[in-house]
C-alpha cells in the first residue's frame, strides 16, 4: 500500500501544471550560471558558485519554493477537495499515510532541485576546480528537501492556510529574522543546509561560510525530519478521530 500511495502521488504531481512552474524554476540556476560563465569570466568562480549560486538562488529561494508548494500539496489538495476521507477510511495506520506522501515531495523536489543545481553548479565551475563545493551541496540539498517536505506536510496537514505560513517561514523567518537575532538561526532549515554543505564540501571561510557548524546541522535536521514526520501522523490520527462518526 504505501508504494501504491507513493506511486500515485508522484503521478498526481507530475500532472499539475503548476509542476511545470517549478521546472523552469529550477531551471533558473542553469540560466545564471551560464549567464555567469559569459559576462564575469574574471571573476572567482568557487566563491561566485558558492555564494551565489547555492546559497543566494538555490538554498534560498529554489530548493525551500519548490518544497513547499509539493509539500503542502500531497495532502492538502486532497483536503480541500474532499478526496482526503477517503484514504482516511482505510483500514491503514496513519504512518503509512504519512511516509509515501512526504516521500513522493522530496523525491520530486530533490530530482528538480538536485539535477538543475549540479548543472549549474559544473558549468560556472568549468575549469576552476570545486568539485568539493558541488558534492557538499548537493547532499546537503538531499537532506534539506527531505527536511523541508516533511515540515511543509506536517504544515497542511494542522491547517489550510500551509501554503501562506510555509511562505512566512522561508521568507520572513529564514530571510529576515534569522539576520536580525542571533542563535536563531539555530531553527532554519536553510542555515542546517548551508552547515551541512560547508562541512562536506571544506571550503575556506573567504570562499563560503555558514553560521552553524556541520555536525550540529546534521542532528537538527534530523531532529526535524523525525519530529515532524511523527507530529504529521499524530495530527492524521487525531483528523480521523474527530472526523469519525
């Protein structure tokens, strides 16, 4: 049942147009990194590549986007709808539920995300080394996609505005607040991220840094997959309790 669940999500996915929005979306990385190759040639490229490219486009703004709009989708389509209860009345407990719908956003975001993010990043470092730097980030992208379609499915399972809260988390949370007040960074995905890649990857501090240290990202984000995964099943649970007759 939940490869059939799984399997029948990332069909429902492939088919909504909005998915095409997210192909040129990702796409964008590409399109700047040849951009880049072209008008800055003299520029550094791991330093450009890093900061730019991974963190300022894709760990910013391509990865978290896409993510939220899978990740509050999978089920929160199916609860607007209606189609939602009847899943729910299957004899199935709840964590099966749970597991093929946030599996089948992080597969599809981290194929968008991953594939257009390894591009871009080749072809702006064509030449100047850094492999280190593409390798750090695209397991850090894995891990985060599958951090961020967990919370964004906890999210549109506990309610109907996910998309509007997932969009105050990325942009007002991870982009403002975390800049404003120290050791908040603590709670983004995106600064887990960026620790993860950094640690990987090995870079020197002038060519990129991040604010919280490697294996301390690894176990927070981690603690996020878990916790949320259990929290969306706890929440489906209690969504067929009161839904029951």
């Amino acid at each position: 049942m939940i490869a059939f669940i799984f399997t029948l999500t990332l069909r429902q996915l492939l088919r909504r147009r909005s998915t095409l929005v997210l192909v040129l979306l990702a796409l964008t990385s590409v399109i700047l990194a040849v951009v880049f190759r072209i008008s800055q040639p003299d520029v550094e490229a791991q330093h450009w590549t890093a900061r730019v490219l991974y963190f300022g486009l894709v760990v910013t703004a391509v990865l978290p986007l896409t993510a939220l709009l899978l990740g509050t989708s999978v089920l929160g389509d199916e609860f607007e709808d209606g189609t939602a209860l009847y899943l729910l009345t299957k004899p199935l407990p709840r964590w099966q539920i749970v597991v093929p719908k946030i599996a089948a956003a992080w597969v599809l975001t981290t194929a968008l995300v991953l594939s257009s993010s390894v591009a871009g990043g080749l072809i702006a470092l064509r030449g100047h080394g850094g492999s280190a730097i593409v390798a750090g980030f695209s397991v850090a992208i894995v891990i985060g996609a599958l951090a961020y379609a967990t919370i964004f499915v906890l999210l549109s399972v506990m309610t109907n505005r996910a998309l509007i809260i997932g969009l105050i988390y990325v942009f007002l949370w991870e982009g403002a607040i975390t800049s404003i007040f120290p050791g908040t960074d603590y709670l983004s995905i995106r600064h887990c991220i960026l620790g993860i890649a950094r640690w990987i990857a090995g870079t020197p501090p002038q060519t990129f840094d991040a604010y919280v240290g490697g294996e301390t990202a690894l176990i927070l984000i981690l603690l996020a997959i878990v916790a949320g995964g259990a929290l969306a099943n706890s929440k489906l649970e209690q969504f067929e309790v009161r839904e029951s007759p």
